[in-house]
C-alpha cells in the first residue's frame, strides 16, 4: 500500500469543486494508495508523472515506488490542466 501526499498546489484545486465532484476525486485518490497505476492511467509525455481521468476532471500525480508515495500535484478540468 502506498502513503498519499496532497502538494499544496492540489489543495486549492480540489478545493474550489462541487461537493460531488470532489468526493469522486477523493475517491479516486484513494484508489491510488492501493494501485497507482491503475488500468486506466497514462503516463504524461510533456512532464514527469501519471494523469488518471475522474470525469472531465484530470490528477496529475507522481509515484516514488521506493518510498512508496503518491503525491498529487495538481486536479483540474481537462482543458485546463495541461496549460499549467
């Protein structure tokens, strides 16, 4: 099982969703701690890291399999995302 880090970048991202779509995010999320690379995930090409989609939502995160962390850097709508 993988330990869960939230970047500060992520807290006003996740902050700012409906009620709804953050417990689906937070949900998803949790998935991660036990698969980190679930079936669905891709591997991002313009920057390090792994995006799982959660609705028209994206999480953009990094995985360290030697300390067995995931840390979530940034939840934003799709088209937004990757302007950052």
């Amino acid at each position: 099982m993988y330990r869960l880090e939230v970047n500060h970048t992520a807290h006003p991202d996740l902050s700012g969703l409906s009620a709804q779509t953050q417990e689906r995010v937070n949900r998803a999320i949790e998935r991660l701690a036990q698969n980190p690379r679930p079936p669905d995930n891709k591997k991002l090409t313009a920057r390090e890291g792994y995006k799982i989609r959660v609705g028209d939502y994206r999480i953009l995160y990094q995985i360290d399999d030697g300390a067995k962390v995931v840390v979530i850097y940034r939840v934003m709508p799709r088209g937004d995302v990757y302007r950052v």
